[in-house]
C-alpha cells in the first residue's frame, strides 16, 4: 500500500494496524521513502525460505569437518 507523508500523520494508527498484515510505502513528493512493516515474524515463509537452500544428500559430519578441517 502506498501513502503519502501527510496521509500517515492524519492516521498514523490506522496505518499501525494495517502494517501488522501487509506492508505500507511511505512516499514524500510521490516517490517512496519508508516502509512500515510488521515486527511479527511469518514463520511459514521463513520456513519456505529455508527449505531447499540445504541439499537433500547432505551429510553433516562431512559439512562439520569441511568447517573445522578434521583429518
């Protein structure tokens, strides 16, 4: 959602709750400036976020010493 300046400081709480479950652009003379979003954490996206970055072959021994250099 895009507001402008003026726009937030006439509802700043309104845009408060807003933000809480879904982004907010601030924008100044028209073009962005902030962006308001919610401090609580998606935990399904960061979970998505997640999966598939680790291969499903990997061994974490080999991983533990490819770190700390075992013999």
């Amino acid at each position: 959602m895009l507001i402008s300046v003026s726009e937030l400081k006439l509802n700043i709480g309104k845009y408060l709750d807003l933000a809480e479950i879904q982004d907010i652009y601030i924008t100044k003379y028209g073009q962005p400036v902030a962006k308001i979003i919610s401090t609580k954490v998606d935990k399904v996206a960061e979970m998505k976020s997640v999966f598939g970055a680790i291969p499903p072959d990997a061994d974490l021994d080999e991983a533990k010493c490819g770190r700390l250099l075992c013999e």
